[in-house]
C-alpha cells in the first residue's frame, strides 16, 4: 500500500508539475518547475526499472538542460528586467477559445490512452527476444544491445540531432556572441578553484565509469557524455573556458567524430557484404566499443558548445 500511494502521489505531482510549468505566468519560476519536473521523472523511471533512461533524465532533461534554460533567462535579462515583465505587457487575459483549447487537448489525451488500453497483446515480448538474442549483441546489457545493435538506426538519428542542433548555434554566430566571464569571477575566488580541482577529476572518472559499465550495467555514452559535459558547463561558468568567435578544424572533427564513425561503420557493414549497421562476427564488442567512445566525447563537446552559445571554446586558466 505504501508503495501505490507513493507512485499515486508521484503521478499526481507530475501533472501538476506540469501544469504549472506551461501555465506559471514567471518565466524563471517555469525554469524551476520544469527542474524539479525532470527530477520527478527520473524517480519514475527509476520507480518504473528503467535505471538507464533514469540517468539520462536526470543528466540531460534536468540537469544540463535546466542549466541551458538558467543560462537563457540570464541572458534575456535587460537592465535588471525581467523578460516575463516586457512579454505580459499588454497580453490578453484568457478567453472561451483558451478553455476550449484545453478541452479539447485533454480529450486527445483521453482518446489517446483509451486506444492504448485497447491495443491487443503483442505476438512477440520483445524483453524476450533481446534476452533470448543477447549473446549475439556484443554486449551483455539489455539496454545497450537495443540502442547500438538491434535498434541503432534510433541512437545514430539522435546524434544527427544533436549534430544539427549545433551546426545551427554555429549558422547563427555572427550574429549572437557569447559574453566572456567577468575577470574577478576568474581570479578572485579559491572556494571556485577549489571546488574545479575537486570536481574535474571526479566527474572524469565517474564518466569514464558509465562508459565501461554501459556494455553490462546501466550507463553508456549519452549518460558518460552528460557528465563530461558537466564538467564544461562548470569550466565555462568559472571562466575557465570562454568562447571563441571561431571553431577550429580539431574541434569541428571531434564534433562529428561520433556520427562520422557510427556512419562509417554502418556503411563498412554494407561494403562487407551485410546489411545497414549489422556489424560483423567476431567485431561487435569491439565496434560498440569505439563506437561508445567516440560518442561520449562528441556529446561532452556538443553539450558544451550549445551551452556556451558560441562556435568554439578558448581555454583562460588563470
């Protein structure tokens, strides 16, 4: 009984979490519910067993996001003004066509779980097939057979996105540039210093470890990548990285280093011989492997790039 009322009361704060999000008239009170939605749905997914979308939720759709929309509201602040202040400016109160629109959503929702509740048993449990074609993956984890082997035309698009994503910061830079960080944020504070020699290392490792876990426990590139990039959202925001008016060649490679080697070796699959990403006997662990490793690094970087706002990165270590 404890366990349902919890799940209840998670369910019923999900929606209300939601709910404000879109409707709070604040837009920094918005960036803060939909923080605290995301780290609502990472514990559904973990209520749900889900560990490995659960570390992606809370790295990427709370973490690094809610950095990225805190960023973007300190941007849009103009001489102490809140943006939300000049937007609700002669904004229309709520009409009949408002209520109506939220009527007819709902029912949508309701049409769209009443035909899930209807849609028969599927013929094959896909949970048992994976398991039962698990030795043939590479891997010994579920979730990344799924992502890298017998669902990787999903994981290669979701790269390409994040791909395109930066590919239009960088069609836009010359007419968006980044602000640098204070100087006296860079120089005159040892707790920051401190806490970056720290933190570095460790995020690094913990990084590292989701990657090697990621062939047999929750974890992989996305989650990896996350962390990484972490590490240089809290370099940028201390100064220690700024943005550059220009990205060099090397950091344009190693942008697509993880969708040019996923691509490669899909097509190399096809030259010998196979079908689109169905990789070779005897060279799956190892594929998966470099494959894992070039995205972590690509992601940590695209990340990154997107929440400096800017086409490349300079270090300024003091």
């Amino acid at each position: 009984m404890m366990a349902w009322a919890f799940d209840a009361l998670l369910a019923a704060g999900l929606l209300w979490l939601g709910w404000r999000t879109i409707a709070s008239p604040s837009l920094f009170k918005a960036v803060v519910l939909f923080i605290v939605l995301g780290l609502l749905m990472t514990l559904c997914w973990a209520r749900l067993g889900a560990p490995d979308v659960a570390l992606a939720e809370a790295a990427i759709g709370t973490g690094l996001t809610g950095a990225l929309l805190l960023n973007t509201y300190r941007l849009l602040l103009t001489d102490g003004r809140p943006p939300e202040d000049r937007a609700l400016e002669g904004r229309p109160r709520a009409t009949v066509f408002h209520l109506i629109l939220a009527l007819l959503s709902m029912g949508l929702v309701g049409v769209l779980g009443w035909a899930l509740l209807i849609l028969p048993e599927p013929a094959v449990d896909l949970g048992v097939l994976v398991q039962m074609r698990l030795d043939e993956s590479g891997v010994s984890h579920p979730v990344t057979a799924v992502l890298l082997n017998f669902r990787g035309y999903d994981t290669l698009l979701e790269v390409a996105v994040l791909l395109l994503a930066i590919l239009g910061v960088w069609s836009v830079s010359e007419t968006i540039t980044a602000p640098q960080t204070p100087p006296d944020l860079i120089y005159d504070s040892i707790l920051i210093s401190a806490l970056i020699r720290l933190l570095v290392p460790l995020a690094t490792l913990i990084a590292g470890y989701l990657l090697w876990a990621g062939a047999h426990a929750p974890g992989g590139a996305f989650q990896a990548g996350a962390v990484l990039a972490a590490v240089g959202v809290l370099l940028r925001l201390t100064g220690r990285i700024q943005p550059a008016p220009v990205a060099p060649a090397w950091l344009r490679s190693i942008v697509a280093l993880g969708l040019g080697v996923f691509s490669a070796v899909a097509i190399g699959a096809l030259a010998l011989g196979g079908n689109l990403l169905e990789y070779p006997q005897g060279w799956v662990e190892a594929l998966i492997v470099t494959i894992e490793s070039c995205l972590t690094i690509s992601i940590a970087l695209i990340l990154t790039l997107l929440f400096s706002g800017a086409p490349g990165l300079q270090r300024h270590w003091p």
